[in-house]
C-alpha cells in the first residue's frame, strides 16, 4: 500500500522520460546559464573598470 521505489529507481524512470539532447546544446537549465552569463559579463565589466582607472592614474 505504501510501497515506494527507490530513489535511484524513480531518478532513472524520469531520465528515461526525457527527450535526447539536441546537437550543440550546452545548457539544459534555463537558470544555470543565466547565472553563466551573469558571471561572465560582471567579471569582463570589472576588467574594463579595472584597466580604465589604472589608466587614468598612469
């Protein structure tokens, strides 16, 4: 009555629900690569600061 599969039992059923990846695809998550990216363009912005006001002291 209460019997329930367990957990890796259920985890591969759901994984073998899911369609293929498609070709190229790197990200899957949608929140996972707006975190990338979000890293990504705050790390370049803080270089561009960076050498602007090494810049301005030279």
């Amino acid at each position: 009555m209460f019997y329930r599969k367990p957990l890796e039992e259920r985890i591969a059923d759901r994984v073998a629900k899911r369609r293929p990846l498609e070709e190229g695809k790197t990200f899957e998550h949608g929140p996972a690569k707006f975190v990338f990216v979000s890293l990504l363009v705050a790390v370049v912005l803080m270089h561009v600061v960076g050498v602007a006001i090494v810049m301005a002291f030279t």
